[in-house]
C-alpha cells in the first residue's frame, strides 16, 4: 500500500454515539479512508437490531454522512451462526473489493474484540478500535466538545430508570445516570442514536414516539421530520421532553459557528 493512498475500511456502524466518535477519530487519520458502513437491520420489523431505530432514520444518517450503507439482514432473535454466516458474506464483498480492515466503536469489552477480530480472521481481515481503551468519562467530555447530539433510545431497566428512554445525552442525561452505569453505556446500560455532530453534512430531524417493552429492555421510538426548510430547523428543549435535530447546541457556553447474536448485545 502507497503511503500516500489512504488504506480503504468498512465500518461497522450501529447508529449510536460510540459508531460515531469513532468514526470522526477515524476521518482524522490520513492513512485511512472509510468506504461505507455496515449495519444489522432486523428482518419483519426493519430496524436496526438491538437498538430497534428504524430503517428510514439509519439511511438518513448515511446520506447525511455521505458514505454508502450495506445492510446485513438478520431474522428476530438471530442465533450466532446465522448471524455469522450472513455477516461472513457481506464481508467477502467488501474483502473482494480490497478492503481488508474493519473499524468498531467498542471501548473495553475484552470478549467482545476477541469475538470480532476470530470472525475477521477467518476471512483473512483485522480489526479497528479507535476508541479502545480510552476513559468513557473523558469520552462523554469528547462527544460535547464535538458537538455530538444524540437520544437514548434502549435501556436496560435493571441499571437505569426506564424514564431515560428518549433522553438527549446532555449534561443533565449524564449526572442523572446512576453510579453503577458506565457513562458510554458500554456494558449495555443503554444505546443511543446520533442525530447531529461534525461527521454529518445536516442534522438528523426526529421526533419521539411511543414508548415500549421488548426482551427486557425498554425502547423509545423515534419518527422521522421533515426539514421545513435549510435555514428552519425546530431548537431543542429540555432533557426531559427534547425537540431533536436543532443546529442550536446542547451546551450554550460552547457556541460556535445458540445465544442471540453477539455483535448485538453490547454493541453502541
């Protein structure tokens, strides 16, 4: 490889906040170029598996991104080895395309980097962790000095109150979380969907919608707006009940112009 011709990648993208700080760590480095995303779309309800966003607000981050999106349909409460097969075939598309490195928004989870990079290397292919290992309370820090905005839209109610569905993660969102959750929800605590931030060309207009209870998680649905116009997006409110997708930022003082698949029970 040139060292001057950036290495391709495919990223492995859940639609959450940790997919997208990693990407945006990895648009800051030179030698790689991201050639589309890749996600698990749940097959009957169309939406993105584990996190349960719809389809339509997963195209709408990837044209807003610019980058092409391959999904990779998987049945309700996939098993490993279905999940693994199907996985294995989009990845040959990309590996017969020249790409030979995949990017994850994983932080700590030990097992879960041994699970991904034993399935790349079967097929000849490694991992990237952008943000392996970093402190999740640093990276809280990160995602609002980039600017990042996001909504927790599944929560696991054992660790954190089912009133946080549908939160925006701002300052409030992360003081209120209990000692006993990771602040990037890493252990599964809670998932989230990014909807502005400086990886997208335009915010991600949303609104929430009904509240419900799947598998022991609690979900939050969200609907896609409409932009009324470039120059027209609704401001956001409060924690408790936001309007999302305003170009205003969270924080004023920084203005500026046989097991279920694994790949996603942890993954943000």
């Amino acid at each position: 490889m040139s060292m001057t011709t950036p290495e391709p990648i495919l990223f492995c993208w859940s639609g959450g906040k940790d997919s997208a700080m990693a990407l945006h760590a990895l648009s800051q480095r030179q030698q790689f170029r991201t050639t589309a995303l890749l996600t698990t779309v749940t097959e009957g309800s169309e939406r993105i598996s584990m996190h349960g966003v719809r389809r339509e607000l997963l195209e709408l981050q990837a044209e807003s991104i610019g980058l092409p999106l391959h999904e990779v349909r998987i049945p309700p409460r996939c098993l490993n080895v279905v999940y693994e097969a199907r996985m294995e075939r989009a990845l040959r598309i990309f590996y017969d395309q020249g790409v030979r490195k995949v990017a994850f928004g994983d932080i700590f989870l030990e097992d879960l980097r041994a699970y991904r990079e034993q399935n790349l290397a079967r097929i000849g292919m490694t991992a990237l962790f952008p943000l392996w290992k970093r402190d999740t309370r640093e990276l809280v820090r990160f995602f609002h000095a980039q600017r990042f905005r996001a909504i927790a839209i599944c929560i696991d109610p054992k660790v954190v109150d089912p009133s946080f569905a549908g939160r925006e993660l701002d300052e409030l969102f992360f003081r209120d979380l209990p000692p006993t959750a990771d602040p990037c929800g890493e252990n599964g605590e809670f998932h989230t969907f990014v909807f502005d931030g400086p990886i997208f060309r335009r915010p991600i207009l949303v609104r929430t919608g009904e509240v419900a209870h799947r598998d022991g998680f609690v979900f939050r649905d969200l609907v896609a707006m409409e932009h009324p116009s470039s120059n027209s997006i609704p401001t956001g409110t409060s924690s408790k009940e936001p309007r999302l997708g305003s170009q205003e930022p969270v924080f004023p003082q920084k203005k500026s112009g046989c097991k279920p698949c694994k790949e996603n029970s942890k993954n943000e």
